[in-house]
C-alpha cells in the first residue's frame, strides 16, 4: 500500500474530508462526488473558491512560516507567492461566475438546413472528471495544493487528488486540511478534494481508471514518465505536463549600443530570481561578439547573493549539471558558480557561436538554479539560425531597438513557432495571471502545446465539450436549457444565420 | 522508399502542386510553406476554401463516378456527401472570416494590477504547424482528402499532408489534383497541400519532426498504433484519433409501450445505412425483456437490402467478428447475417443482461458493417448499471417518454460522462455540420476527449495559443494590432475591470 498522509481538518471535532482513508477510498470519493459537484451551481462553487481564498489569507502567517522551513524561500517572496495563490483562485471564482468558458451554443432547430433539416442541438464545456495534480517544488503556494492547477480544475466542476511534492509535505498537509474544511463549509460534496503523498501513490492514482486528467510541473524525465503511464492506460487520458525551458533571449547589436549595461543587469536579476528555479528562468543569453559587457555581468553576479535551493537533490543536480558543463564545454566560465553556505552561487559560461551549434542539445537543456549561458555570436543572421535549432520553451525575449522592426521580423515569426510567450525588451520572469496570459508553449516545455497553466484559459484543460440532441429541456444541463436558470452566456444559432450550412443526408 | 502518387494536376501544363517529388521533398515544402500560409490575410483563406468548393461541386460527375467504382457506395449517397464535403469548405471559409477562432485577448497595460504592475500581453491562436491527415474509408469525400480534417486545418493556416486511404486512391488523386490547383490559383504558397498513398510513407510523415500533428479516423487497433508513434516521437504531437464506439441506445418500457414499432424500425434503419459503415452506428439496443418486437425487426431487417462493404478487408473482418459473436455468445441469432452477391445482409443477435455483463468488452466492441446486439433486460435500474460497463462512444441515445424525465437524471448525467453526444428519441446516423455539433467523446471513441471532429470547432484541433509581451505594434501578428487591420474580433481587458487579478511579484 502507497504511503498516505492524515489531511484532518485543524477542528479535530469536525468529520474529515478524505482523511486517514487508504488511496482506494480516496479515488472512490474523488469518482463518486464527479456527478454532485458538477451539478453545484456557479454562486456555490464562487463561494467555495472564495472560501479557500480567505482561509489561506487568514492562516498566512502559520503557512509562510512552515513554507520558509521547508522550501528555504524567504518570507517575502512566500508572501508573495500566498497572495498571489489567493488572488488567483479569485480570479477562477469570477470566471465561474461569468460562465464564458462553459461555451454554451445552441443550434435552433431547422427544417430548411443546408442538405437537409437540421435537428435542436446543444453544446457545452462539461467537467471531465477526477483531476489529480502532481505539485511543484519551486512553488510550494501557486502551483501546489491549491495553487493554479487545483483553482482551474475546481472552478471547471472537477474533483481533485493532489500528489503533494515531497519538497514541501507538511506545509501540503496544513494546506490541504485548511481547502477541505472550506469546501465543506460551502456545501462541497465528501470527496471534492484529497491530498495523498509518496510516488508510489501518484503513480497508482494515475494509472487508476477512477481519475480522468492528470497535470504536472516538473523535470523532463518525469514528466515523460508520467506522460507515459497516462498514455499507456487502458483509457488513456488527458495529460498537461510542463517540463524543461531554456527561455532563450536574442540581443542586437543595436540593444547593446544603447542600453547594453541595462540589458545584462536585467539579465543577471532574472536569471537569479528565485534562485533560478523559475520555469521561465531565461538560461541562454544571444550577445554579438565584442558587446564589451563581461565585466557588468561578473560584477552584477557577484553583488547577488543567492539563497539555498528548494532540496537537496536539486543542489546535487545543480552542482552536476554546471561541472559537467563546465568541463565539457569548450567556452569560458565567466561567473563561477561556488557554493556559501550550502547556497549555490551565480554562474555563468560563456561559448562561441560554431560551440553553441555543435552542442545545441546540451546547452539548451535546461540548468535549475542560478546558472546561464552567453553565446556569442558574429552575424545577426546567426540569430535565426541559432532560434531554428533550439526546441521549444515558455518564453523567447528579443532585446532590440523599435528601428530594427523590420530585420526582426522572420525572427519574430519564427520565435512564434518556438515559445507560448515572445517578449520584446523585457523579462519572462513575471508571469501576469490574466486572460490574455499563456504559460504554454511547444515540447519540451509542455506536453501538450494547446494549453496554458497560468491565466483564466487554464480553465480549458478540465472541460470537455458534450453535444444534446432533442433532449428535454428538465433533462438538459442548466447552462443548456431555453431558460437558462444560471444565466450562463447562450451562443444562439438561429435558422436563417444558418441558411449556408450544411447537414448530411447519409449521416457519418 | 515509401511508395507515393502522383498528384499532378488535370492541366498537365501547369506546375504541378507538390507532384512527383519524394516524401522528404514534400515534408520540406510544407515545412517551408508554413509561414507564408499563416501569414495570408482571412479574406485570401476564404477564397482558397471556396476555389476548392466551387471545384469539386463543378467535377462532381467525374468525382462521384470514381467513388463508386472505388468505395461501392450509391451514387445517391456519394452525391450527398459530396455536397456536405462542400458546404463544409464553404462554413469553414465564413468561420476564416468571422475570426472568432483566433480568440484575440488583448490586456491593457495596468500599473496598480493586482499585486504587481501588468505589462502589454496580447494572446492569439496560431496554425500549430504541418497538419498529416490519415483519411477514412467509409467517408471517401467529407472524411478524406478534401473532407473536415483537411477543411479545418488548411482554415486553421495549416499546411495539410493528406495520406490517402487505400480504398480509393483514385479518387483521392483526382481530388487531390482539384485541390491543389484551386489552392495555386488562389496564391496558397507552394507547399500548402500535397496527398501521399502507402501505409509506409504515413507512418515515416507521421514520425518527421516536420510534422506538427495528425488526425485519423479508422480502427482502435491503427489508431492506437499511430498514436504511440506520435506520443514516442523526440518531439511528440498531438494526434486526434477517432477510433471505435459501440454507441448505445437506451429503450425504456413506455417507449416501447407508446411506439416499439417505430423504435426497432428506426434502429434497423439507423445501424443498417450506409451499410452499417458509420462511426456513429448504434450497435448495441437495450430492450425491456417480454418487448414482443422480435418479429417486427426480423421484418424489417429482411426488408432491407445492403450493398457491399467499403474493402475486401472490411467484408472478411466483418464476417470474422459476426461468426466468432453467433458461435461464442450464449444467445441467440435474431437475425442471420448472409452474403448476397458478396454484399453482408444486416444480422442481429440478442442476449440477456447477465450475458451482457459477462461478456461487455466483446460485446461493446464495435462491429464495422451491419451487425447490432440488442440487451433484454429486467430491471430499469440495470439500464444505470450497463451504461456504468461502457467504454465512451461518440454518442449515446434514449428512447423514452417525456413524463419520464424524473428517472431518467441519473442516466442523462451518466451518459454525459460517457459519450461526445446524447440523444433523447432520435438516431446518432445523420450528423449536422453546425456551431453545436460535438463528434468526439471518450476513449475508445476518440483518442482526445476535448476536441471534436466535425462541426465549426473542429478548427480548434489545429490551433495553439501564443502571447506577446510588450512586442511593438509593427511586429505583432495582425490579429494582435491595435490598428486590427483583419478586423479579427478582439476581447480588450481594460485597467479597471482587471482589478481583482493579481499578477506575483516574484514570477513564475
């Protein structure tokens, strides 16, 4: 049997949601509360995301405090990230409330359509079922128990299991009994939510039949694994994995004329933020040859002092990756990475184009932790070479003067094809939760390029679309029916608007 | 090598569209049209989508008389799928120009967003790439080389690689040559389109990293081998596999009580057109025991006479399942499936529920051709209880009276979860091309629960989002400008409606 942790309430008077259950009873509640919850309508299922908020907000304190101890993060950014969490699962509130993403449509029957008579069709997003959650390391508030992946599954109607990461276990648990007890209060049906922990249970809850979605940050190994087992199921299902990016940022010669010292300051801040450990770190720097900054940089990374990393394998990692790098890799070590204190330093290499090429595979995978590479380049149509090589990530920055607009448009273009997220004299670092925000992008930085783990789309990845045919308007779904209990936004058809469309005779 | 057609076309003239090159070449020139395609304004991909319409509606004659002699299907039926093949094209091209598809959202910038200051993003759906369609037998026009796969990715900006299907190739180089000279004439780059024969050259397509998703419609046994290549790719991709589906119908007493006689008319009608050749073919009936309908459907069946099956290899796997069912299955044959001229009659064999249960996966497993198994049960609630032992299907139907609805929620609900479309006393044959349509559904039926094979959305397949950050006016995709010039809806999140979302301070 999978190693489970108690998720019990704080009130130890109260009945426990999945608490102390074995994981065959936790997949039975997730599976058994499917239809209950889905039903639930959109002001409760407000209440119960708010709920969640609040609670979080109130506990601050005992939660940044356990955070601190286990993910060496300081107090600030944990504060940070908290709100950040609790703004989000907001955010997931008000969409439910707005209904958008339900994508109501009804085809008004008509008996003139196009081949043939088309008959009173309905269509929706509809929750796909028991979602389980695999959590980050690198945030133990936004992207763990009741972080974005676990707001967008239950603001979509879908129970969740989440696998906590070991990183963080009991900061998970705290978490976890503080989401259970608030969804309960807000009507929740038993089974709405469970955290397990160990491998071996997340990897028999993904291989169970009873969960229908998986999602996952983390390694490319891992990941690969996991997308894998869900591949391999029986039923296979649904898996939202973001992996590895290398966040490439392309400099002009132009940029580094005027603002060069600009440019690697910024460079040297995102770089290091979080201690390196955000997906959208930017871990490849394009500078032409002779910009003359070397010394900004050393200087700007030796004035940051970086903190201990999130465990102790990703310091060992760390510490591998960057020798390996160090010592195979015909270039310069700019920064040398040194450990103080137990806390991995700022480093920096430096290659020249033809070594970049010859070892784009190794160069481009991504280091975690405060760890980057310069490639110098000689001609800026080395740029676009350099993009068509490189495989996917979250995010490709182009640092250039507005003038240049049209030597960067093939750039631009093809960027496009390579990152979820292209940014022209900026950061990746950062990451809006908005509706036009995607946290996305080609493999390996997700598993599934059509969708995005940050801002409200991420909604998308638990609904799938379900059509009714003549179904009585008291068998239909709310957001379904002519009267539109919920008052959900109806995308209505009408007969004549469709006078172009055509409908089989034959049928398929 | 693998093996490859020409796809020349009728104006031997003409430069040919991708003709006579080998399959690296014709990998390459999509690759190499990727951009250009994508780049082309709404009202240029319009035209292209109607050039094809307006062509294969003037060929017809000739284009009907090879699907005949290829596919052995009537000309009445061929005639009308031709027609849906272009109303499609046609609704395709109105969605190019409505725009709704690319989703355009663009965020103003916010200084006091949230927790943080929100910078320029603006997000948009962009072609994921080279599209590969593995066409399907059993639609040799709306299903195959210029069927809904090819409509809604080349609408998407994707250029398409058609692999034709081996039971009309003709046709499929007839149509592929129409194609690709109205795409030439319509200024598509060179390389937008080309077809491709031979298993060989579709699974080496499906395995280049040229290559940026694929679709098929056919068998699980295929489809399941295709998805594992696109899955274990160094690069994977999305692969949307429509595979087999059983699906159900549901009869209630007072169904058969008010109107037995027009129900089992019905579901030979339904499972028996197209000579039983539909994916949505309802193949299995649940029917009160003590129904007195047996003879009404031996009539009916015996009064229908089906043609031949699509391929020798369909007609000998159709007669290996139905012998192997008769022989295994402890029930009995209602209807004997004959030869008459090498044409299978329609066969039915009836069982009772505890067979049913003993023997779901063989039973539930889709017969292609006209074969169905009718489920006499005992109890109502045994009709919750098989739905329960289903594997999703593309649809899921019930017969029942209105004043019934109150015992009907839970099997509604259940039925949700199960199949892409739900019917209330109608036939799942017969599938209308509209807004609301939804052709997908749990595996097997699909290998992707969130997309959908036919109807307006079908376009999403071919689509991933893509966010800009501070990129400048001129270097942003059209639909993201401010000046709009596609005039692409866009959805503007101004500073003031944002001020409950949070953007963290920290990143990501």
């Amino acid at each position: 049997m999978a190693q489970l942790r108690q998720t019990g309430p704080s009130d130890t008077e109260r009945k426990p949601m999945n608490t102390g259950q074995d994981l065959d009873a936790i997949l039975q509640a997730a599976s058994d509360a499917k239809t209950a919850f889905r039903r639930q309508e959109p002001r409760t299922r407000y209440a119960q995301l708010a709920a969640i908020a609040d609670r979080l907000d109130s506990e601050a304190d005992a939660l940044v405090a356990m955070a601190m101890e286990e993910s060496h993060l300081p107090e600030g950014r944990l504060r940070g990230e908290l709100k950040r969490t609790t703004v989000q699962l907001r955010l997931f509130a008000e969409e439910v409330l707005r209904g958008d993403f339900v994508d109501a449509r009804i085809d008004q029957p008509d008996p003139d359509f196009g081949t043939g008579p088309r008959p009173d069709l309905r269509r929706m997003k509809t929750p796909l079922g028991v979602v389980l959650n695999f959590s980050a390391s690198n945030f133990p508030f936004a992207f763990s128990v009741a972080g974005g992946d676990t707001a967008s599954a239950l603001a979509a109607g879908c129970p969740v299991i989440v696998k906590a990461h070991q990183g963080h276990t009991r900061l998970s648990e705290m978490t976890a009994a503080i989401v259970s007890d608030a969804l309960q209060d807000t009507g929740a049906p038993e089974g709405t939510f469970a955290l397990i922990t160990g491998r071996e249970a997340g990897v028999e809850a993904l291989k169970d039949d009873r969960v229908d979605a998986a999602s996952f940050t983390g390694s490319v190994s891992a990941g690969l694994l996991l997308a894998g087992i869900a591949a391999d199921r029986p039923r296979p299902i649904p898996f939202y994995g973001e992996l590895g990016s290398i966040n490439p940022v392309f400099v002009t010669e132009s940029a580094v004329a005027s603002r060069g010292k600009d440019v690697i300051e910024g460079f040297a801040g995102s770089f290091t933020l979080g201690n390196g450990q955000f997906c959208t770190k930017p871990g490849l720097l394009f500078l032409p040859a002779g910009h003359g900054l070397d010394e900004t940089l050393v200087e700007k990374c030796r004035s940051i002092r970086t903190g201990q990393l999130l465990t102790d394998s990703i310091t060992s990692s760390f510490g591998e990756r960057t020798r390996s790098l160090e010592a195979d890799l015909p270039g310069r070590v700019l920064v040398q990475t040194v450990q103080i204190q137990g806390c991995p330093q700022p480093g920096v290499m430096k290659v020249d184009f033809p070594t970049f090429l010859e070892n784009v595979k190794n160069i481009s995978t991504e280091v975690f932790g405060p760890f980057a590479v310069i490639v110098e380049y000689t001609d800026p149509a080395q740029l676009l070479e350099a993009a068509r090589h490189l495989e996917g990530s979250l995010t490709a920055v182009v640092h250039a003067e507005k003038e240049e607009s049209e030597n960067l448009r093939d750039l631009v273009a093809l960027l496009q094809d390579k990152a979820g997220r292209v940014l022209f004299n900026d950061w990746p670092t950062g990451v809006s939760v908005t509706p036009a925000q995607h946290h996305g992008g080609p493999f390996p930085a997700t598993t599934n390029p059509l969708h995005t783990a940050v801002g409200t789309a991420a909604v998308e990845r638990f609904l799938r679309p379900v059509a009714f045919q003549n179904v009585p308007e008291d068998l239909l779904p709310e957001p379904l029916r002519t009267a539109n209990p919920w008052g959900i936004p109806q995308k209505v058809s009408t007969p004549g608007e469709s006078a172009a469309w055509g409908r089989s005779l034959a049928g398929r």
